[in-house]
C-alpha cells in the first residue's frame, strides 16, 4: 500500500537540525510495515533522512508549495495522503484527491475560535478530510470543544521513541539539560535565571538548542551573551540526533519549563528515555506524557525552577526512582514499535487493505 507524508513548510527532514515532526514522521516510517512503499514531502534539505523516499520542494511561498507537493502525489498515486500540521493544505490536497483517504496530523492547538459563525466556517477546512490525528487527548479534546460533531473522525497517537535508541549511558554526570527549540516561549530563559540562583556545587546546565527561522537565530545570539562568561552554562545548537541522545544519555536531569502548552513534548519522552530526572511544566499534554515519573511545575518562573532544582540535585534517592520510573514509563507505553503497529492498522483501516 502506497502512503505518502506532506511536512509542512519550514522543517527540516535531516539528521541535522530536525525538529519535533521531522522525527516523529520519521520513527513511524522507519519502523512501518510500509517503509518501502511511502513517499514523504518536504522542504528540500541538502542531506535529508537516508533509506527514506523523501521528495524535497523549493517553493517562496505557500500555494507554491502545496501546488508542487498536489503535482508529487500525483506521481506517486497514493492510497493514503498524511499532511502533518497544516487544516488548510490537508484541505487543498484533500479537493483535489477525491476518492483517497487524507489524514490531517496534528502536534500543536489549534486557533480556538470565537464564534459560531467563525467556528462554522473554519469547520469547512476538515470536510474533506477523513481523519484528524492529535498528538494528545488534551489537543484532541480542545478541539472537539469547537467541533464536537467530527468526534468520530479523530483520534491519538501519542509520540513514541525507541527505546533502544534513547538509552542511559553507564555512567551520569551532574548535569541539567535542556533539550528544545530557541523560542523564548520555551523558557529558556527562565531556566538560565533560575539555574543561576541555584548553589549546587559541581552541577551544570547545558542547553540544546534547534536554531531554525530568523527568530530563532536573533534570539540565539541573545541567549549566547546571556550565558557568556557562566563556567557551568554551555550551549549548543542544531545537533544530529544522536549528539542529542549522548547529552540526554549522560545527563542526570532534564529541564524542560515550556510556558506555552505543548501538545506532547517529545524532549520530555526522550528525556524520560534516556535515564533523566524530568522537570517540566504541568499543563498540555506534558502531564499525559510525563505522569507521574516527573516533576511538575504550576509556574516555570526563575524561582520555581530554581527550588525544583535545588531540591533534586540535592536528593540522590528520590532523582534515581524518578529516573528509573520515567525509563520503565516509556519502556512500557511509548515504544515505537508498539504505537507504529497501531499507526499502520489505522492506515490500512482507512485504505480498506
């Protein structure tokens, strides 16, 4: 069964500087039953995923794009079409594939909508549309808030690792990390303030960071003289997936104080993975991926963040239950394997295979 993959513009389809969608669309590729027969489209990356049929577009703009990629799956001839992210390219490829099955993927909130007529008309965008996949129960049930009649087209797939792959090394440092993109709505820098008031002698923080849009470089450069001159702050940015897993692999805590609602924070499942201690933020769908092998803040403010800190690095016993817990968490519930089963029955479901 041939199934193709649109990612919206601005990723990144490459072991360098992918972001959270990059790798999810991945892993399920990769350990999908459909792996020989699935195409996915992207921006043109100079060295994209290997042993992947990955089709990268240039486009300035976003018609241009959603026109190339309708051209693309038009080659291609799928049964099933998955258009991560975007209502309204999903829409545009769903009206010009009438008879195949397009699947929306969602990883954020949506625009929540403030009235009935607007509700109504941003409704039209999923006619088309067969299905919608949330990332959360908590995306998913945000969005039935204003459209409760598309109950029976949705449904989650939470993000899932390998297990084999994310792992604990040997032997932990004292080290925080921070593991994300270079959004100020991260809280990066409430982390750093908070790091910074904290007095643990021989403990680090060091920041991961995905530098992709011009925001995001501007506000790495910032971030880069904020830390200037700290002996136990580092940071890097755009590093290959598995330089990432070494510093999560080898770190003891992972600090991850998102201030916006995430859909399901895969840092915090990678993290979990790898052995860390979570301290992450207790709203979205965090709380459905962390439970409770994590510790949850209310407020993420400097002082918060701060307290969290002081009091687990200064509590060998209770950081190695929470590291141990967090481990067995996805060990148990988010294999890849396991939920890339469930994604490959709902697909051949949907095609009727």
């Amino acid at each position: 069964m041939k199934v193709a993959v649109v990612l919206p513009r601005g990723m990144n389809f490459s072991a360098v500087g992918a972001t959270s969608i990059d790798l999810v669309t991945r892993d399920l590729i990769e350990n999908s039953s459909y792996k020989a027969n699935c195409l996915v489209i992207g921006e043109a990356v100079p060295d994209p995923f290997k042993a992947l049929n990955f089709k990268g577009i240039e486009a300035k703009s976003q018609k241009q794009f959603d026109r190339q990629c309708i051209k693309a799956l038009k080659e291609f001839e799928p049964k099933v079409i998955v258009v991560h992210q975007y209502p309204e390219t999903a829409n545009t490829i769903a009206k010009s594939f009438e008879g195949t099955k397009v699947v929306l993927y969602r990883h954020g909130l949506l625009k929540k909508r403030s009235g009935k007529i607007d509700r109504f008309f941003k409704g039209l965008v999923f006619k088309h549309l067969s299905h919608i996949v949330f990332v959360s129960e908590f995306i998913r049930q945000q969005f039935l808030e204003d459209y409760p009649s598309l109950t029976g087209r949705t449904l989650v797939i939470n993000n899932a690792v390998d297990v084999e792959f994310w792992r604990p090394a040997e032997i932990k440092s004292n080290t925080a990390v921070y593991v994300g993109r270079c959004r100020r709505d991260k809280g990066i820098f409430e982390l750093v303030e908070g790091f910074k008031k904290v007095e643990i002698s021989g403990w680090k923080l060091q920041l991961v960071v995905a530098v992709q849009t011009d925001e995001e470089k501007a506000l790495f450069k910032i971030l880069s003289q904020a830390v200037e001159g700290e002996p136990s702050i580092s940071i890097s940015k755009n590093l290959s997936s598995d330089a990432v897993r070494d510093v999560l692999a080898e770190a003891k805590i992972a600090v991850l104080p998102s201030i916006v609602r995430e859909g399901f924070p895969r840092a915090v499942v990678e993290a979990m993975a790898c052995g860390c201690a979570v301290i992450a933020t207790n709203r979205g769908g965090t709380p459905e991926a962390a439970g409770d092998c994590a510790i949850l803040l209310d407020e993420p403010t400097p002082s918060v963040i701060a307290k969290a800190l002081q009091e687990l690095s200064a509590n060998e016993a209770h950081l190695a239950e929470l590291a141990e817990a967090g481990r067995e968490r996805i060990a148990t519930k988010l294999r890849i394997q396991t939920i890339a089963k469930d994604y490959d029955q709902f697909l051949a479901e949907l095609a009727g295979v």
